[in-house]
C-alpha cells in the first residue's frame, strides 16, 4: 500500500521551517529555502515568505499593496505558486485597471498559525512593508484554538525536539492520519462543542487587535472565511455563522467564501489536494481568488 501510494503522489523534500524565541511567532520559515512539495516547487523570498521575488520594505513608487495573513491553507504548499489564491488576487486585481498602479498581493502566512500568530505577524513584520490594504485568510476550525502555539513555544525553548515534516515520512500513516481527520470533522455537530470558551476568547480578541490596529494605521481589513476540505460543505455552516458573528460584533468586514463552494454542487473533498493532504488544490483556490477579487474590486477604485 505504501508503495502504491509512492507511485501515485510524488515525494517531498523541504526543511521550511525555523523555532525563534520571542516575539510572539515561535516558527517562522526560513528564509531563501528551495524544494518540492508532493513534486511541487516551493520557494520562500528574502523574508522568508511564500513568494517568486525579494521585497523591498521600502514601497517603490506608484506601487499599491496587501498584505495576506494566514496559515498553512494559504500557504498552500503542493499546489504551484501561481495558483495560490493569493497570487490569482494579485493577477484578477490588476486586470481590474492594467494601466493602474502596480498592485502587489503579500503571502504572509505561515503553516500551523492561528489568531494570536496572525496578530503578531501584523504588528512584526507586515506593517513594516506599509500596506495599504490587510486580507486575513481565516480557517474557523483550528483558527481559533492554541495548541500548535504551546507546541511550537516549547520546541523554540528546546523542551521539545524540531519535528521532521511529516510528508517526508510514510505516506500510509499520513492516510491514516488525513482519514481521521475527516471522520473528526464529519462527527463534530458544531464548531462551538469544539473549541475551548478560554482560547475563543483569546482568539477572538487577536482578530479584534487586527482590527483595530487596522483603523488606527487607516488601512482597510477584509476577513475571508476559507471552507474545510474534510466535510460536507453543509455542515461547516455553525463554524462560518459564528466567525461572521464575530466580525459583525467587532465591525471587521467579513468575507464568506463558503456559499461559492457550496453552490457549486462539487463535494467538498473534491478540492483536497490528494488523497493523504486534506489541504487545498487549485481548484478551491480558483473560488476563492474570483470571490475574494469581486470582494476588493472597490480597492482597486478607492487606490
């Protein structure tokens, strides 16, 4: 079985990641890193992001940029660069006014983030490359909890070794793995019954820190809720309506990007990314792009 699946999903190879000490992000990705992803280039810029190019912190003229927060669905890794919802936004964006300012889409996410790491890359890191607009790519159902941040702290205080990627290991095991994961997802009734009242509130308070730290810098922020590839689309409904309650009560714009999905009469594991990685493929980064980019249509008038 192992080797059939060998057969069928090329292999990876790929050392992204590095644990830090504080400020509050504990792992990073290196950066200048190049390998494959299930056979798929992956490479991260100067800054150690998801990107084909360097950046410059010093915005060139003429140039109009978004910053995207995230985790590893928008990283994306396994499906090619230019095929990620963030690069799609940059090339659907400038169509809008080809003759326009240059329009710059930034990948700022990091695999294994939640609210509290998205904040802190905020403030760290993306408000230094002078935004002039903040897109956070949220996924309700580990978005708002903390145990990849208290895993993450330990190994950067070396209480815990640095983990290998576990694509690089058996790939029946990652099988395993990706089907309990769906029957987890299938079997929870409501995202409420699954996440701690404790780290709900801390994490709604991150996403009310963005922003608020957004109106405060004058840049306008846009919350896209990204679907689960694991259960029916159906069933994420309570997650999603909950997440939307929430911007509503902090006055966060709030982009839900799961009716496109639904609509679509696709089943939702038809936009994993292969059979042991429940993770997006191009197709679900398709709808999100064409969403997201009708959603920001009045950016591009406003800049």
């Amino acid at each position: 079985m192992e080797a059939g699946l060998r057969l069928r999903i090329p292999a990876s190879n790929v050392d992204l990641f590095t644990y830090t000490a504080p400020p509050e992000l504990y792992r990073v990705m290196r950066p200048n890193v190049r390998g494959v992803v299930y056979g798929v280039p992956i490479e991260t810029n100067n800054w150690g992001f998801r990107a084909k190019e360097d950046w410059a912190a010093q915005k060139p003229l003429g140039e109009r940029r978004i910053i995207v927060l995230g985790d590893s669905f928008t990283v994306s890794a396994g499906v090619p660069f230019e095929r990620i919802y963030t690069a799609q936004l940059e090339q659907r964006l400038q169509a809008l006014r080809p003759a326009g300012p240059h329009v710059r889409v930034m990948n700022l996410a990091v695999g294994g983030y939640n609210l509290q790491r998205y904040s802190s890359m905020l403030t760290e890191v993306g408000l230094a490359l002078d935004p002039d607009g903040i897109v956070v790519g949220i996924f309700p159902y580990n978005d708002f909890k903390k145990e990849s941040i208290d895993r993450d702290r330990r190994i950067a205080s070396g209480a815990l070794p640095v983990p290998r990627d576990r694509r690089e290991g058996s790939y029946l095991y990652l099988l395993c793995r990706a089907t309990g994961w769906s029957l987890k997802s299938a079997l929870s009734a409501r995202f409420s019954a699954e996440t701690e009242p404790q780290a709900w509130t801390e994490q709604s308070k991150a996403l009310e820190a963005i922003a608020q730290t957004a109106r405060q810098k004058g840049i306008p922020a846009t919350a896209v809720l990204l679907p689960n590839t694991a259960p029916d689309f159906a069933g994420q409904r309570a997650a999603h309506e909950k997440v939307l309650a929430l911007c509503e009560r902090i006055g966060m714009r709030c982009v839900d990007s799961l009716d496109d999905f639904a609509v679509s009469g696709i089943p939702a594991h038809r936009f994993k990314l292969n059979i042991i990685d429940g993770h997006p493929n191009t197709a679900y980064h398709n709808r999100v792009s064409s969403r997201l980019s009708r959603e920001l249509a009045g950016w591009v008038e406003d800049h």
